[in-house]
C-alpha cells in the first residue's frame, strides 16, 4: 500500500507542473490589458513603466519561474511566518493582486471561511443525505421510497441550481420573509442570537447546494448497490445464514462504496470553486465570487493562483480517491 500511495504522488508532481504551466500560459496569453482601466489621462510612457513594476516586461519563461517559485516556496514561508511568528520568508516578493495591491495568499485566506461555511457544510449535508437514501432506493426497489426519491433526485439534478435558489428567495425571502435574501458576510457569530441568525442566512444556499450534491451521490449510491446485490457473494452470504443487515452493511456496502467514494472525493474541489453561480446567486464572499471579480478586473495573478489551486485539490483528491480504492477493495493495491 507504501508503495502505491508513493507511486500515485510521484505521479501527481509532473502532472501538476504540466498544469500549472497550461495555465500560466493560457492566461498570459488571453487578451487584456491590465491597465485597461486607468484614466485616459494617463499617458502610454507612464503605463508601460507600471507594466514594467507589475513584471510584465520579463520573458515569459522568467516570469513562469517566478510565479511558481512565489507559489511553492515563498508563499508557504509566509504563511508558516504568520502561523507561529517566525521570520524565515523575510522580504521575499511575494504574489501581489493587480486589483487590490494585497497579497493574493491573504485575500484567498480571508474568503475561505466564507466558502467553507456554506458550500462546505452543503457538501457535507448533501453526502449524509445521499448515502442512505441510495442505500434503501436499491434494497428496496421499485418500492415507494424508491419512487419519491428518484423523483426528488431528478429534479435536483435536472434544475440547475441558480433556478432553485430563486424560487427559494422569492417563497422564503420574500412572500414569507422566514430566511435573509442576501447572505451577510461581514456577520460574526458571538451568542446565540447571532448563531441563529447564522443559521438562518445559510438556510438556503446551504439547501440548495444539498440536494444538487445529494441527487448526483444518490444515484451513484444506488446503481452500485443494485449491482452488488444481485452478485453471488451476496446469495452465498445469505445461504450462510448471516443476518441481513451483516450482509447489506458489511459485505454489500464495502463492495460499493468502491465508485461512489471517487465521486464523493471528487466532489471536494468543488467545494472550493463549483460553486460559483449559487454564490452569487445569494452574494456569498467566498472564493467563486472572489474567482469572478478577479476575471472581470483581468487580475491574472489572482485568477492564476485560484486556477492552479482548484487544479491541486482536483489531483490531491483524486489521490485520496485511489488510496481509498486501495483500503476498500485490496486486489486494487498494486504493490
């Protein structure tokens, strides 16, 4: 299991560098101009010397060392600095967004909680709900529980997400006024009537994000439990006399959570940037809406990070997919 955990990363290293370098050159090359939205008054000699502070005046190829120097090394530095005081980044460049003149590691820290506390705890809700209701649907098929839920799975699936957040504002937020339209981001909670209304402001987008998720993991769940249940282990298990809730929970389950955790694990990246059009369908401050201002402003180091970011959490779950086929199913381990 050493060995093929090791193998898959060292997999993962060029594949990241590959991706990286995409990006970094899909994006420089896009049209834009980053000083497109100076004042007219400003005149060319001055806004090719800000090009030039900016680093656009280096080849490419200094440029793409730069930026992955900045993001491999210099950044963590600074991010281990300000975790335990340390001075080891020292006065190392670090990756500036053209938009706001911050670092871009400072900016992206600051909407993660946002994202977290609603497209997370979404996640998180909609897998809980998932799993078991792709249990029973398949033990008991064709049954009415079987009915409802592919009912509600289809139409969470089908109806894209940005439609059910409005029909949510305008029954809830409006006709009966029970949930905020708007989500607060600048809300802290410090006692209980603050925790409540935390709650209450996450009510919707948190539903809404749910059930998309719940639906896509519920199917999954039930086609792999169908599958394995009409296998001859199961028939021989039962033959042996084992309970039925042994045979389902330890023999049926284990055998099919094996496609549905790459699904699960999969689903993770989008924790962090899927979710861009629910976010601004509810004003969320989190890392989508951080991704969309950035593309409208043509902040490439911001866009750049954030791209490269969701590429990483793609392949580290995507390994966290095949290191649990390995703990699930041991035929998969290849060493």
């Amino acid at each position: 299991m050493l060995t093929y955990t090791l193998r898959r990363l060292l997999i993962a290293i060029p594949t990241l560098l590959f991706i990286s370098l995409i990006i970094f050159l899909l994006l420089d090359l896009a049209p834009g101009d980053p000083m497109s939205q100076m004042p007219l008054t400003v005149s060319p000699e001055v806004k090719q010397k800000m090009r030039e502070a900016l680093g656009l005046g280096q080849p490419i190829h200094i440029r793409y060392a730069l930026w992955l120097n900045q993001f491999f090394f210099i950044e963590p530095m600074h991010v281990f600095d300000n975790l335990f005081g340390t001075q080891i980044a020292g006065g190392a460049q670090r990756i500036i967004s053209w938009q706001t003149r911050s670092p871009v590691a400072d900016i992206i820290a600051q909407r993660i909680p946002q994202t977290l506390w609603v497209v997370g705890l979404a996640y998180v809700v909609g897998v809980a709900i998932a799993l078991p209701i792709g249990i029973i649907s398949a033990y008991r098929q064709y049954s009415w529980f079987d009915q409802i839920g592919t009912f509600v799975s289809m139409i969470g699936f089908s109806v894209p997400t940005f439609f059910t957040g409005v029909v949510l504002i305008i029954i809830f937020a409006v006709n009966l006024q029970w949930f905020p339209s708007i989500y607060n981001t600048t809300h802290k909670v410090t006692d209980w009537d603050s925790f409540l209304f935390q709650l209450r402001q996450m009510a919707m987008p948190v539903t809404v994000l749910a059930l998309y998720n719940a639906s896509q993991i519920s199917r999954f769940m039930r086609a792999s439990m169908l599958d394995n249940l009409r296998q001859d282990y199961v028939r021989t298990a039962r033959a042996k006399g084992l309970r039925e809730r042994v045979v389902v929970l330890s023999h049926v389950l284990r055998n099919s959570m094996i496609p549905v955790v790459t699904v699960i694990a999969l689903g993770v990246p989008t924790i962090f940037g899927g979710a861009i059009i629910t976010e601004q369908v509810f004003k969320v401050n989190g890392l989508g809406q951080l991704l969309i201002t950035a593309i409208h402003a043509n902040d490439l180091p911001m866009v750049q990070t954030l791209t490269f970011i969701f590429a990483i959490l793609i392949v580290l779950f995507n390994l966290v997919a095949d290191i649990l086929y390995g703990i699930l199913d041991p035929r998969i381990r290849y060493d």
